[in-house]
C-alpha cells in the first residue's frame, strides 16, 4: 500500500506552495525594459537638450547679423574644439597644430571647390563634394602626420605638432596658385540642389527672407549635432575607456592588450577631421581666407577652450568655445563701454589683447579653482540646487518561512 501522507515541500514531482497572497504579475525584467524608453524620454537631460535645440533652430528669425556671425564663428570652434578634446582631453595628447588642419580643410575647401584662372588653381569639384573632399584632405594630413603622434607623448608631441604650424605658414605665404599668398583667397558659396549658401534672394520662411548667415546657422547647426553626437559616443563607449586608460595609465593599457599606438594615431586622425570640417565651415563664414588667420595664436585658443570649458567631453569642449571665440567679438562691439579697452593703435588694450588677457585669467582660474572647467562648475551649482533626497528606507527582510529554498 502507498504512503497516503504527502509528500515534503521541494520534493521532486512537486511544486512548492507560493506564499498565500502572492499572484504572479509578469516579468519583472520583460516590464522593466518597455519603461526604460519611456522613462529616458523623462530625463530633464534630454528634455532640455531638446528645448535647446529648437531654440537654436528659432534664433534666426530674431537675431541681426552681428549675433549670427558670433554665433557661427562659436560654431566653427566647438566642431574644432570637440576634436582637439578627443585628442588632448580624452587620450593626453597635447597637440599644438591643430590651427595647421584648420588651415588644410579651409584651404582645401576653396581649391576643390573654385575654378582654375591664371594666377590661382582649382578643381571646380561641386561644393558639397570639395566641402566633404576638405574634410578628407585634414584625415590625410592627420593621417600622414599620425606615425610620430603614435610615438610621441606629452611635451615632445606638443613641440613636433608645433612645426606643423611654421610649415603650414610657409606653404601658405608662398604658394600663391594655390592659397592666394598674402591676399589669400576668395570663398565659393556653398551650394545645394535647389539651395545656395548666399545672400541670392528668393528664400523666405515665416514671412523672414534668409541671408547667407541666416542659411549657414541651419548649416552650422547640421555639422555641429553630429559632431558633438559622435564625439560622446565614442567617448562613453569602449574607445573612450581605452582612450581614458591610455592617458592614466599608458603600461596597464598596453598590458590590457589596448593597442596604444594605434588608438594614438587613430584618434589623432579623427581630430585631424573634425579641424578640417571646422575649417571649411569658418571659411564659408569669413567668405575669406587668411594666412595669418591661422597661425600659433589660433592653436593656443583653441587649447584654452578645452581648459576653460572641461577636459574629456564633448560638452566642455562646446562650453569653452563659445567662451573663448564670442569674448573678441563682444569685446570689439562693446569695448567703447569697458575701461581700458580702446581700438587698436590708440594706446589702450585692444579687444584682442583683452580677450587674451581674460583667457589666461580664466585658464588659471581653472586650474586652481575648478578642475572640471565651466561644465564641472555648472554640476556643482546644479546639485547644489538639487534637494537632498531623505534616507533610504530599509529593505524589509523575509521571514524564515518566506525565504527562497
């Protein structure tokens, strides 16, 4: 006869009772994954980058020309500044040509993209494809140049990086077919199927005719996204963390199995493209290049941008630049109104020597005061506003009875 008293719990053939009260409501991770979209389109982060952005896409129907040319020169230098941050922020490269590739894609710009005449020499290539061709050419300098940034480290990259900049002076005041010489050269508009980066009439949008500064705002705005977009990207990937460990720890990495020479080189070419874009966009701006434009000055405030806005990001990089590039041009506009500020030649400080004043203040400033620059400066003031949340309640523990088996 069989043993009619059941069997003990956890015995095979049975399931163990559930606790009485207890119903079986789903996944917890199947629900846990449809929130998580919805509760990243909650983030006051993402919602305040996207209030940003349509303000930025509205600012050209309000602002006058003088705004929107501080705007585009602000733009032009966050596209080159979040390069250079790849390079000396994220990887501890310290480079100081990064004006020469500035140099190389608004050069390469206008040689690709203007006609052939008798003193000056062109390709006629369509300006979309000599505006990609510019980007590519700065790569291919960056390329070329990326065997010694892969060898060299700290100081002795910064002084090799520094004769590319004597080098592109030289080729620029002296190659008068291709860069214009000393006059320079003047700058193809930049055209589209059915649009024209000029001052052509016919374009009207909201009752508002758009110029050629109100054309290259939606420009700037269309490189600038994607520029900081993919800059953050890799810096929060796996790039970004063998970047990181590359400039901490140069041994552990090559131990890891990071190839450091590489990554070197290749984040020295992916700076390289990110100058030349800026460079192509801040010649349309100008409408003209100049060689003295682009000389050891330019490097140096680009290396202030990344100081003064936050080492290693994409946002810091943005941050700084319009900091350091918008400080000249309100100077210039207000200086009348500022104590010791005058015009050039006149005995006082020039707004460029203001501006450069004030750079180096805010780098020092920085360095002792603020590590993290203007966007560690914006995290602290940001969680001191934030309310301090009370204590965690305790976890509730299971009985003896409830626990697992």
């Amino acid at each position: 006869m069989s043993d009619p008293s059941p069997p003990p719990d956890g015995a095979p053939g049975r399931a163990p009772d559930r606790a009485p009260g207890r119903a079986r409501t789903g996944t917890p991770g199947r629900a846990a994954a449809l929130a998580q979209p919805l509760a990243g389109l909650r983030r006051p982060a993402v919602l305040a980058g996207a209030a940003g952005f349509l303000v930025l896409l509205a600012l050209p129907f309000y602002l006058g020309a003088f705004w929107l040319q501080t705007g585009l020169f602000a733009m032009s230098a966050a596209i080159g500044a979040i390069g250079l941050n790849l390079l000396t922020g994220a990887t501890g490269q310290l480079s100081m040509g990064h004006a020469f590739f500035l140099a190389v894609g608004a050069y390469g710009y206008v040689y690709l993209a203007s006609d052939s005449g008798p003193h000056l020499a062109g390709l006629g290539l369509p300006t979309p494809l000599a505006f990609l061709g510019a980007i590519v050419l700065a790569g291919a300098a960056g390329g070329l140049f990326s065997p010694i940034a892969g060898r060299l480290r700290g100081t002795y990259l910064g002084i090799a990086s520094l004769a590319l900049i004597f080098i592109g002076q030289h080729v620029l005041f002296n190659a008068g077919s291709l860069t214009g010489g000393f006059n320079g050269r003047d700058v193809p508009p930049l055209r589209l199927p059915g649009l024209a980066f000029d001052d052509s009439p016919g374009l009207v949008l909201f009752d508002v005719p758009l110029g050629a500064l109100e054309r290259l705002w939606f420009l700037g705005l269309a490189l600038l996204v994607p520029a900081a977009w993919t800059a953050r990207g890799v810096l929060r990937g796996r790039p970004g963390r063998a970047l990181n460990t590359i400039r901490d720890r140069e041994v552990a990495a090559a131990v890891m199995g990071v190839p450091v020479a590489r990554y070197r080189a290749g984040v020295f070419v992916l700076s390289s493209m990110y100058a030349g874009a800026a460079g192509a966009l801040l010649a349309l701006v100008f409408r003209r290049t100049v060689p003295e434009y682009f000389g050891m000055f330019l490097s140096l405030d680009y290396l202030a941008m990344i100081v003064i806005g936050g080492l290693g990001t994409a946002a810091g990089a943005v941050a700084g630049a319009v900091f350091v590039s918008a400080l000249p041009q309100l100077l210039t506009r207000y200086g009348d109104d500022l104590p010791l500020v005058a015009a050039p030649g006149s005995g006082g400080v020039s707004p460029a020597e203001a501006s450069r004043i004030l750079y180096g203040a805010a780098v020092v400033a920085v360095v002792l005061f603020l590590p993290g620059g203007l966007l560690g400066l914006w995290s602290r003031l940001r969680a001191a506003a934030t309310p301090r949340r009370g204590p965690r309640r305790p976890v509730p523990r299971l009985d003896e009875e409830e626990q697992p088996a």
